[in-house]
C-alpha cells in the first residue's frame, strides 16, 4: 500500500504532525526507532507545556501517542535507513522492509553527544549512561558524576541526588548555561557537589567504570565514582540521510516557515531542523506546521 505520510520518529514532533494529517484524512504511518516520545520521554518533569502545569515527559508523550492513534496513527517499530525518490513516490527503507508513501516528515530529533573519550563506547551500561532516569536506579547509594552544565545535567543532578550518596556535576566552563534557578537548586542539595571549569580527561576500570580522571581548574585529579551520566546536549539524528537534504553548519535540518526541506515533498519538523529553541512546544508547533503543508501542498 501507498501511504499519504510517512513520519520519521514518534516524538512530539511527529506525533503532532500525525494528529494532523490523521485528521484531515491522510492515511499516516510513522516509523519510530525505539520508543515514543524521544527525548522527551526522558524527562522526569516539564512545567513548561502550556495547560498542562506539570508532568513527566513520559506521560506527556503517551498522552500524545494515544490522542495520534485515536485519529488513526499507525505507529511502527523499525530503524529508517534511508529515503529513496521513486517515479511519483518515496520509499523508506527501513530494517523491517519498505514503506512507500507521497510524502515524508522527518521528525528523528537529536541523540546524545558523546564525549569523545576513548573506552566511552566499552562502559556504555557498564558505568557510562546518557538517561538518569532510565539508569539512574542502578546507582542507589552510590557515587556518581554529571558531566554538563546545561539543564539536563541539572535535572540530572536532582534526579540523582535522590537515590545516590553523592552526586559530582562537572561543568567544563565557569559559567552554568542552565537556567540560573535550577543551577540554585541544585547548589542547595547536600550530596551534590559542583565543579566548574572541570573535564572529564579519562575513563578507568577494568570490565567496568570505577574511576574518572579530571582536570579542574587546570590540575589533574582522579574521581573515585560508580557511574557517570553524560549530560553535554544534544546532536541532530540525520546520518540515514546521507546528505541528501541540505543542513546547516551543525548538521541540523534546513526547512523554509512551512517546514519544507531541500528535497521536494519531504519536510521536516522539531529538534532535528535548523532554529534556536529546542522544547516541546516548540516540536509540537513545528509538527502541526509540517502536518499542515503535508495536507496544503
Ligand atoms: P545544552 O546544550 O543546554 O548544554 C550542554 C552542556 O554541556 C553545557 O554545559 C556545555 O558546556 C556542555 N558541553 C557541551 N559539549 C561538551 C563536551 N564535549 N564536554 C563537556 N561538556 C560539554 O544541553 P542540554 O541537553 O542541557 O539542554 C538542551 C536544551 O533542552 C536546552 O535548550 C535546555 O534548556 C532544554 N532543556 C529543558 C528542560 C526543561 O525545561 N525541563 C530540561 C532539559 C533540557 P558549555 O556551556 O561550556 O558549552
């Protein structure tokens, strides 16, 4: 079968881009790599959604999952490996088979930024986790490390703080980007200590991370801890593309005001495309735009 759309990922700004064309009669599938709600789903608070004061990212997104498929949404599992042109349609090619469709909405979002430290990829799940909430409970009564300064890191650090002995976050500039007030609340938890103009330099351990090597404020020291939680931002999931659409210097997606990418009849939408402010309401937005131009074009 020929599908109208073809969504890439089932993040916020994916799910909105179905609840829209779903709406207006497209038939819709969306190919989702993992689990919905991206990134998203790893938060353990947003408070910034309007009308909805507060909930976890995981709730959120399950809301949106179920209000998608209510209107039709066919949400399946598989890793999209490329976007192939045909004649009158595009294809994915994916790990589970192809899908053919008219248009395509590239919603895959942004994977964790590495440190780029040798032995990063070996203490991966043994020692080494980009998600306090997924792994955080292996660490109970533990010692731990947050490497980042950004509002992650810090939600990291709460998140932590409660189920660790102590928490080290490490800031590699003097300066916190997060948020002023959440830096202020993490200051303020006993078991947190923070370290600023401090780098991760090495990563020690045998089958797993025991130790980290630092350097603060220009001189090397050795941190005894169980894990560490990289918290350093984010980087545009867009390998599969394989430069056929144009991005901008960072590797992010390039879309006109009505989410048009460089390839014809394929948009794209969220925290994968070229723009300054990174949040669900803002993926939410740009995905009922792409749904929209799905619907208008
Ligand atoms: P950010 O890009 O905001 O912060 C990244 C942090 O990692 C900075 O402290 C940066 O340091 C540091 N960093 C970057 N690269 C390296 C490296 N190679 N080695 C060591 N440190 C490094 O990423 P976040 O994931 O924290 O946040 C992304 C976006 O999501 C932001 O807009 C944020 O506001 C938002 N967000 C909102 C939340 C909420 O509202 N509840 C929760 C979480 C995130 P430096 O400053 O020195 O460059």
């Amino acid at each position: 079968m020929i599908y109208d759309v073809a969504i890439i990922g089932a993040g916020p700004a994916g799910l909105t881009a179905g609840i829209f064309t779903c709406r207006a009669g497209l038939k819709t599938i969306c190919v989702e790599r993992l689990a919905v709600g991206g990134q998203t789903a790893l938060s353990y608070s947003i408070a910034n959604y309007p009308g909805v004061e507060e909930l976890s990212g995981f709730e959120i997104a399950e809301r949106m999952r179920v209000q998608a498929e209510s209107f039709g949404l066919n949400i399946v599992y598989s890793i999209v490996l490329k976007i192939k042109k045909n004649k009158s349609n595009l294809t994915l090619v994916t790990t589970n088979g192809n899908v053919l469709e008219k248009k395509v909405i590239i919603a895959s979002g942004c994977k964790p930024r590495r440190l780029g430290l040798s032995r990063e990829d070996e203490f991966i799940g043994h020692g080494i986790s980009y998600c306090a909430s997924c792994d955080g409970g292996f660490y109970r009564d533990k010692i731990v490390a947050v490497a980042g300064g950004g509002d992650s890191a810090m939600e990291y650090a709460v998140y932590l703080s409660r189920l660790a002995k102590k928490v080290y976050v490490l800031n590699r500039s003097e300066h916190f980007r997060a948020n002023p007030q959440s830096v202020e609340n993490v200051r303020k938890i006993k078991n947190v200590k923070m370290l600023t103009n401090t780098k991760v330099i090495e990563l020690n351990g045998e089958d797993s991370l025991n130790s980290i090597e630092i350097d603060s404020n220009g001189q090397k020291k050795v941190l005894n801890i169980d894990g560490l939680f990289v918290a350093i931002g984010q980087v545009p999931d867009v390998d599969y593309l394989g430069g056929q659409i144009k991005l901008d210097k960072n590797g992010y997606i390039l879309v006109d005001s009505e989410m048009r990418t460089s390839m014809k009849n394929v948009y794209a939408c969220g925290d994968v495309t070229s723009k300054r402010f990174r949040q669900v309401i803002t993926a939410c937005s740009d995905g009922a735009v792409a749904g929209n131009s799905c619907i208008g074009d």
